[in-house]
C-alpha cells in the first residue's frame, strides 16, 4: 500500500507543477526572454527554492523532487488553489511580479531542469 500512495503522491505533485508550468512557468519564461531583470529575478528565486529544500527538509534526496516542489509550492498557496490564475500575463508585467509569482516561477524553473 505505501507503494502505491508514493504512486499516487508523485502524480498529484507532477499535475500541480503542470498547473503551475502553464499559469507560471511558461509565462514567465517568455517574459525572460525579453527582459534579463525577469530571467534573474527567477533564478535568484529558483535558488533560494532549491536551498530551503536541500537544507531545510531533512532526508530531501530520499524524496521525488516533484513532490519536494509541489509541496513546497501547495504551502505558499495554502487552500486558495485559484492564486496561481492571477499571474502576471503579459511579459512586461512579470518585470514588476510580487514575491509570489516569482517563487512560482523558481520552482517551475526548479521543476523543468529536476
């Protein structure tokens, strides 16, 4: 049985970042393409992302990285799934991205290379 919940954790954490991909991570990689200040801007998020998980949870090599990162990114949103529609949707608008938005975009950054 704990098999087959692993199973099904990793699925539900691998249907949240495509969630997050198309309403964060796409975006917002058109955006860099554009303007360099969003590419860094998502990096530097990407990184303090990867940091807080490989120090900050402990045994995090033993867990799937999609399910570090869907977790990760379940606990900035809480119970209000529907923040993830509110990102920025024009390019230029991710210049001027809030705290969140940009911490999506690390972590789909995150998920795209894991």
């Amino acid at each position: 049985m704990f098999l087959l919940g692993s199973a099904l954790l990793e699925v539900s954490a691998r249907k949240t970042l495509k969630r997050l991909h198309r309403t964060h991570g796409v975006p917002a990689r058109v955006a860099a393409t554009e303007f360099p200040a969003v590419s860094a801007l998502v990096d530097q998020h990407a990184a303090a992302v990867r940091d807080i998980l490989e120090m900050g949870v402990e045994n995090s090599r033993s867990v799937p990285a999609s399910v570090l990162l869907a977790g990760y990114a379940r606990g900035l949103l809480g119970n209000d799934l529907d923040v993830p529609d509110a990102a920025p949707a024009d390019p230029h608008d991710w210049v001027g991205a809030d705290w969140l938005h940009l911490r999506l975009a690390g972590v789909c950054e995150l998920a795209r290379v894991a």
